[in-house]
C-alpha cells in the first residue's frame, strides 16, 4: 500500500502502531477529560458521603483511604451508572482520541455500548485481569481499545501489554504454550512485556489482539482508568454485533443510503 495519502503524522503513528499493536499519545480535548474527571469526582463523594471532601488529586490518587476491595464494586458500578447516564459522555470520550482512531481505524465508526472504568487501589486482587487476548472471548480483530487514565499510570500502577512482533511469535508457535494456564504463560513472557507509562491528558490504543492484562498494584496511589472499543461500522463483527454491543456514531451520507437503497428493474 502507498503511504502518499497519509500526512507525515499520520504515516509515523501508523508504522507504529503496525509494529508494536498500540500507540501512547497526548489527548486532543483536555478540558472533556476534566470534566469527566470531575462527574466521577462528585459521583464519588455523594457515594461516600463525605462532609470534608479532599481535593480532586488526592481524592482520585488516595480512595483507597474510603473504600476497600469488599466495597470496591459497588461504588464502581454506581460511577460507571452515573457517567453513562449522561449521554454526552460517548461524544466526549470520542473527541478525546478523535484524530488517532481516525488514523488506525477510518472515520465511518461504531463504538461499543458500555464503558468499563477500572479502580485498582493498591495491593487489592479483586480487580485483577490476567494475561489474555480479547480475540480469545469473540471479539472482533478488527476492533481497537481506547484505554485513557485519571491519575499517572507507570509500573504496576497501568497495564501491560507484549508487543505486536511477541504477541505474533507466541501465537504462531501457540501449541508450545497449550498446556499452561495464563499465570504460566506470564511468568514465561514476562522479560517481553511492556508497561505502559501513561500520565495524566495521555491515552493509549491497542489492538485487543496483543497479550495483556496486569497484575497487583504494588504502588502506593490507586489506579483509575477508562477503556472503550471502537471499530469501523462496516468491517466484520465477531460474537459482539452491531446494534447488540456496538452502535453507529459517524456514519457517512452515502452509507446511510446504501443501507437503504432498495434494488429496483425495469421490466
């Protein structure tokens, strides 16, 4: 394929992503993260009722101090019910990566249905995902994973991935690893792996394809993330279909009317 269509930019960030199955870039609309930012900070201290609410920083690096792994999912089910009733959420969180998900991804698109926000505080397994590939549960490989966070992510305070090339290596040679579980597997691949260090107004999308997962967040400061699935409306769905997990958000005029138009003969 010829590269002349694509921008410099857009050439260097789709070598990229081709080599290593994801990319870390700057956010395009800082103040839509802020506020999202700011819900789940409201959200949060209504929850909890808290009459001296800290600081949003320290209210996001330090809720360990207010819940623990027994009540962990109960209060991120009700922030993850709060954001998505907000239907300008999905528009915002698009804005967000508007330009990277057009490079990899093309500009007619569907977006998965539901959000997933993370909360890992520190040395809790209850919110622990083991090394997979989302390719393994159905999904399609078409699909990419927006994942963005709400603090500084680094070391086992983020997420891991193996690079696209390892990623190729292990699946390729696949029936040399069937007979291990995924904790196996890990602690056969973990000199590969890459975290990702990921600050504050960055993000990071990744073919669901790649290997990751990650492990006990062995710092100090809770993890706060969000993820998101997008795919192009017209490539293949895997058992997550359209309109049953994902829905159309930017489809073109000419799409809408092909969809629509109804074959017609003279007789």
């Amino acid at each position: 394929m010829s590269n002349a269509f694509f921008t410099n930019e857009e050439n260097q960030c789709i070598d990229q992503f081709l080599r290593d199955g994801y990319t870390i870039f700057p956010l395009q609309d800082l103040k839509n993260l802020q506020q999202i930012k700011e819900d789940l900070y409201q959200s949060g201290i209504e929850y909890l009722k808290l009459d001296r609410p800290p600081l949003i920083d320290d209210f996001f690096d330090n809720i360990h101090q207010w819940i623990n792994g027994r009540n962990l999912n109960d209060f991120r089910v009700h922030l993850i019910n709060k954001l998505t009733s907000d239907i300008s959420l999905t528009p915002k969180i698009y804005q967000l990566a508007k330009s990277h998900i057009h490079w990899i991804v093309g500009n007619e698109l569907a977006i998965q249905r539901s959000c997933n926000l993370s909360i890992q505080i520190p040395q809790d397994s209850s919110s622990l995902l083991p090394l997979h590939s989302d390719i393994w549960s159905g999904n399609s490989p078409y699909e990419i994973v927006l994942w963005f966070p709400f603090v500084n992510c680094y070391r086992t305070k983020s997420m891991f991935v193996l690079p696209k090339y390892e990623t190729d290596r292990i699946t390729s040679h696949f029936s040399e690893y069937a007979s291990m579980n995924a904790e196996d597997l890990f602690h056969q691949i973990k000199d590969q792996l890459h975290w990702l260090e990921v600050p504050y107004g960055h993000g990071v999308i990744f073919t669901h394809a790649l290997l990751h997962g990650n492990r006990i967040n062995e710092e100090d400061q809770t993890r706060w993330t969000l993820n998101t699935r997008f795919k192009a409306l017209l490539s293949p769905y895997g058992d997550k279909e359209l309109g049953e997990s994902f829905i159309p958000i930017t489809m073109r005029p000419m799409t809408r009317m092909g969809y629509h138009y109804k074959k017609t003969t003279l007789r």
